[in-house]
C-alpha cells in the first residue's frame, strides 16, 4: 500500500529523521497542551518542541484509574503471547498487565511484566509503567529492564523513569488517531528518545492470533538509533499485534495468543 511504500522509502534515506522530528515534535507538544487544558484538539502546535524544548506538564489529577484506550488497552489479568524472528533465531514474549500499580511523579501508572526468551533461554526482563489521561492518550512514564547472558544481567542500557535524571514521559498511544499524528514516546537524553508517526488507518494484518482489517499502522524511529525504523499495528481491542523492521535488520514479531486471568 501506499502508506508501505512511503515508509519503506523513509527508512531507506535520512529524511525518516527530519521528518518524524519535526512530527513528533510538533504533535507530541499539541496533545500535552490538550491534555493541560482537559480538551480534546491535538491539532498541530505553532512551534517544535525541538526548539524550545520537551517539557510536558503532567497533572495528576488529569489521569484515571483505567487503561482502555481501544487501540493500548491494559486490563489488569490479561497476557500477550508473542513470538519474534531475528537474525539470532526464533524467540517468545510474554506481556502481562498485572494488578500492581506504581505512583511516578504524582500519578499512579499500571505496572506491566514483559518478559523475552531466546532459544529457551531468558534475554530481557522489563516492568513498564503506563497511565491514561481524561483525554484518552495512554502515557509512558518509564522502564526497568534487564538484557541477560547466560542467565546474569549483562545490561540494563534504555532503563528510565519519569522525573529521574531528567526523564519525562511520553505518549505511547493517542486517543483517535488520524494520519500524520507523531509524538514522543519517552524522553531521557541520550537513552530513551523513541516516537512513533500514524501513517494508516483499516489496515489488513494477518498474524497467528488472527485475520483483522481495522489495524492501525506506526511507524517508529528513534534518532539514537537513526538507521533503523519499524513498523507496528495496532487493532481495537487487542492493542499491538505485530512488529517488523523496516531497516536495520531483521526483527519481525506477531502475536500469537491473548488471554485473561489466566482464561
């Protein structure tokens, strides 16, 4: 689809850079601004954040319990099964919305387990924190996480928490998204920098849990990591379904099953 071709064409050269900045900037700020103001607009802001820099002004009490943005819904109970390829063979993630809730710069997140294996072998351990605005968008306000060897902790590089060091936080999924929204999905300087761009809407995506033809589609970049891009779909009620890179080598990742409370 055209929507494909355009973000294949981006990751192939360096405009994926300038453009998913100037995007992310610009709509991240706008959906802060709402979200301030308890509105609903995320139009375009007047001017980048790049220039006068990323500071979103969190409010407590402008967030609720429930996470049930259609498109990143976390309902405590439920477990994702996913299965990755890579160039280093076949691996399963598991995401598991638990019960347990953290409060991160005055706002009480839902604490998400995500746990990756290689080969049988545990990789990654990560606890993320999310919550959800009156408006619908679904923050990020940080990640503990763990790469392992040989079943030690070999790095914990990308781990950030908002109002540590600096960090801040992000929107990982707006409410409604349409075309050409962009925004920052976490921010600490030179660890955690990642955004995501809305490129197309009733997307067809078939994986092993299913056929569905109302998938969102991202594509995310980060400028730390300038030569890779992904893309990731997204459908209603389930939230992330699949994952490929677009650059940077081989990464696909699909979901396989979904259940609840252990149902």
């Amino acid at each position: 689809m055209q929507a494909n071709r355009l973000a294949v064409s981006l990751a192939g050269t360096g405009m994926v850079a300038l453009v998913l900045l100037a995007a992310a900037c610009n709509s991240t700020e706008s959906a802060q601004n709402a979200s301030n103001k308890h509105a609903q607009s995320s139009a375009p802001a007047t001017h980048a954040a790049a220039t006068t820099g990323y500071d979103p002004n969190v409010d407590p009490a402008n967030f609720v319990k429930k996470i049930d943005n259609p498109l990143f819904p976390l309902k405590p109970g439920t477990k994702n099964e996913l299965q990755s390829k890579t160039s280093d063979g076949v691996g399963h993630e598991t995401l598991t919305v638990t019960h347990d809730t953290q409060k991160i710069a005055g706002v009480t997140t839902t604490v998400i387990k995500d746990i990756s294996t290689l080969g049988g072998k545990l990789e990654e351990k990560t606890t993320d924190w999310y919550a959800q605005d009156k408006q619908g968008n679904v923050w990020y306000f940080g990640e503990d996480t763990a790469t392992y060897k040989s079943g030690k902790i070999d790095s914990t590089a990308g781990t950030w928490k908002t109002g540590v060091n600096g960090a801040k936080p992000g929107i990982i999924m707006n409410a409604n998204p349409q075309i050409t929204d962009s925004f920052r999905q976490e921010y600490l300087k030179g660890e955690a920098e990642d955004m995501y761009w809305v490129i197309a809407k009733n997307e067809t995506i078939k994986v092993p849990y299913g056929t569905f033809h109302n998938a969102v589609l991202t594509m995310e970049w980060t400028p730390l990591e300038p030569k890779v891009a992904s893309e990731k779909y997204y459908v209603p009620g389930i939230g992330i379904v699949a994952e490929r890179n677009l650059s940077g080598g081989l990464e696909n990742i699909e979901l396989m099953n979904v259940t609840h409370n252990g149902s």
